[in-house]
C-alpha cells in the first residue's frame, strides 16, 4: 500500500487504475478532508466474503472445523487457525 496526493492522484489515475487492478496494489488518496483507499473490484469482493464470513460464527466455525480435520488427517493447508487470527482477541 502506498499514499498519495488528491493532486497526483488527479494526475495520474489511468496508471494508478492499472497498479490497482493488475497489480493488487492498494493505494491510499490522501486529501484536506480526509483519505480514501482505492483496491480493485475483485479485492473489495473478496475483503467483504472474509469480513461476511468472520462476521457469520456459523460459518467461521464450519471453517474452522474443517481446518482442523484436515490438520487430523494429516493434509494441513497454510497456516494454523491460531496463525491467521494471532491478532484476534476472544
């Protein structure tokens, strides 16, 4: 993630567009009023399942369950659920 000017970013949104959609790059307007954060759509879509799926304890803990069984069975993908929410207070 990188800021930049309202003015730069005036200036230079066709690019900044194209650092957002092909590179993942998440950029942050900063202006007198305050600051806007510019991801690709794709992205966003995919920050609101994670946010809708924390949010959902059904869900999180169907998740979590099936991270585990695969811990059992011998086949753990990524990181432990203890890794991921590290930063998550009970």
């Amino acid at each position: 993630m990188f800021a930049i000017s309202l003015h730069e970013a005036t200036a230079t949104f066709p690019s900044l567009m194209q650092s957002a959609l092909h590179d993942s790059e998440e950029i942050t307007i900063v202006s007198d009023e305050g600051a806007v954060v510019m991801v690709s759509q794709g992205y966003w879509n995919e920050l609101q399942e994670t946010v809708r799926i924390l949010s959902d304890k059904r869900a999180l803990a169907a998740l979590l369950e099936g991270h585990r069984l695969r811990h059992e069975h011998g086949s753990t993908i990524g990181k432990s659920p203890e890794e991921v929410f590290a930063d998550v207070h009970h």
